[in-house]
C-alpha cells in the first residue's frame, strides 16, 4: 500500500498509522497535522517483541491519554517519547 492510500485509508476509517517509516513524519508536518494520527517507531531493535513491548508501554502511560492520538505525531525511540499534537 502507497503511503497515500495509507493516509486516505487512515482519514476514512479513523484509524492511527504506526510505522517504523520516518516518511510519515515528515508528512504529517508538511500536509497532513491534525487530520491524522501518525506513532513512528524509530528503535535499534525493530523486531515484533521489541515493537510490542515499547508501544504497549507508551499506549499503557499517562502520556497517550494526554494527546488525541488521531491528530497527532507521536515519536517513541528507544530512550524517549516525543509528543506533537496540532
């Protein structure tokens, strides 16, 4: 799936894109901020276990119910959580 069809099928069902592709960042600020919802995995370790665990953390902290998760960027590497919300 082209990242277009990703954003459009993202937009139409509500639904968050979670990628270890560092485009998506970029099109989030450049065209798309706050009209979707955009968890970019930049992690040493991208294998499933590794990406399970660090998402189940951040979706498990105080610091996912503090944004809407469908307007924003959110950032999780292997040391910290960036947050970017419209």
């Amino acid at each position: 799936m082209s990242d277009e069809e990703a954003i459009k099928l993202s937009k139409s069902q509500k639904r968050i894109i979670v990628t270890h592709d560092l485009d998506y960042g970029e099109i989030y600020y450049l065209k798309e901020q706050g009209k979707i919802g955009v968890i970019q995995l930049r992690l040493t370790d991208q294998t499933t276990q590794n990406t399970l665990k660090k998402l189940t953390q951040f979706l498990d902290s105080k610091k996912s119910k503090s944004v809407e998760l469908n307007e924003s960027l959110i950032v999780i590497s292997d040391k910290k959580i960036r947050l970017f919300s419209p």
